[in-house]
C-alpha cells in the first residue's frame, strides 16, 4: 500500500461538534512541544500504521464524557507530554508512555503493548483485552491505585503495584512484576 500522509500539529487541534460524533486523523501523526490537542465533545481518533512512529509532545486535553484513541502502529508519548482525557483507548497499537498520563473514566486497550514509564500515572477503570501492559517507570516501584481492572487473555506487568478498590475480573489473565 502507500505511505500515509504526514500530519503535524504545531499549533492547536480542537474537536468540538455533537457527543456523538467522531474527528478522525488517519495520518503519521506528530504532536510538537507546545502544541495541544483539545477535545471537547465525542471521539478523537488517530490512526497509524507500522513501520511508521507517531510521536506525541504537548498537551492533549479532553472534557468529561470524551474518548481519545490511539490506533494501529507505532505510538509514543514523549516525557515532556501532558495527557488528561475522560477515557483512552489503544487499539493494534505498541507504544510508550512516558510522559504525564491521567485517564479520569477508563483506560482500554485491545491487541496492544503498551509500556507506561511515567511516574504515577493515572488509570482509571482498567480494561485489557489480547494485549499487554507494563508498568515500570525509571523512578522504581510505586503503588498505583484503580478503581476497577478487567483482563481478558491479557498481561498486566512491570515493577508497580497496583490496589484495585472495586470490580476486578480476570479470564485467562498473567500478572507478573
């Protein structure tokens, strides 16, 4: 197939619009340092596909009852990266996050492997479907705490610890760390 384009964001993306409505970006996608990304209202999704490395610096941003994902490909979140969003999702994607990360409704990744490096990052409602995730970052172990964890055929990972206060599921699951 072709390459995908390029899309670089320099400067401000802001998804506004009805709730029920989704911003797609299929593209090799680079956030620059400064940049933002702003989604006020539904779904902003970004879509990439290997060999190719998006990149996210910056600050993406999201409103209560919003979903950013991440699709296909190689994705990383820079350390000098500030994620703050309602609900995230990974989807076929491998990746780093690295940066500042805090999801305030749920955190779903399916046929992933991503690796949290960042310091205390904050997950909530964790589900993980065919897909793995590590928790380590360079500052060492820590506790992370989350309200409920899901993991189907999935590996949870790393040096963290984790405390689940509510729902917690596992079928075929491996916890290891």
């Amino acid at each position: 197939g072709q390459p995908l384009p390029h899309f670089i964001n320099q400067g401000l993306i802001e998804k506004t619009g009805g709730s029920n409505s989704t911003a797609w970006i299929y593209a090799h996608f680079k956030q620059e340092f400064g940049a933002t990304t702003d989604l006020q209202k539904g779904q902003f999704y970004i879509g990439n596909s290997s060999p190719f490395q998006s990149e996210f610096d910056g600050t993406i941003q999201a409103a209560n009852d919003t979903t950013f994902t991440v699709a296909g490909g190689n994705f990383d979140f820079l350390a000098s990266s500030i994620v703050n969003v309602a609900s995230a999702q990974f989807f076929s994607t491998t990746g780093d996050v690295a940066g500042d990360w805090t999801t305030r409704s749920s955190l779903y990744a399916g046929q992933s492997n991503i690796n949290f490096l960042a310091t205390d990052p904050g997950i909530a409602n964790l589900q993980l479907d065919n897909s793995t995730l590590q928790f380590s970052p360079a500052s060492g172990s820590e506790t992370l705490s989350i309200p409920s964890l899901v993991i189907n055929n999935s590996t949870l990972t790393g040096t963290d610890n984790f405390v689940v206060t509510g729902n917690t599921e596992f079928w075929r699951a491996t916890l290891s760390g």
